[in-house]
C-alpha cells in the first residue's frame, strides 16, 4: 500500500514539474529540482531500508 502511494506521490512530481502552462515558464529549474531532491531522498531510504 505504501508502495501505490509513493509511487503517485513521485508521479504527480513529475507531472507537475514539467513546463507545459504559461504561467510555469518562469519557475526554471526549481520544480524539477525539488522532484529531483525527493526522488534522491526516497532512493536513499529504499537503500538503507526504511521504507
């Protein structure tokens, strides 16, 4: 279960960063940065086994 919710979680991140409004030109590269930073954190607990 938590499995499903991650994995929506880091696929609205991605969706969500991508540039494809006119409003999010301007943002640059902190929301792919910030998908960036989540993805490196949930990898990292996947190696050490917290999640």
């Amino acid at each position: 279960m938590l499995w499903l919710i991650l994995l929506i979680v880091v696929i609205l991140i991605l969706l969500g960063s991508l540039p494809l409004w006119p409003y999010s030109g301007g943002w640059g590269y902190y929301p792919s940065g910030g998908a960036g930073t989540v993805l490196v954190i949930l990898i990292v607990q996947l190696l050490v086994g917290v999640i």
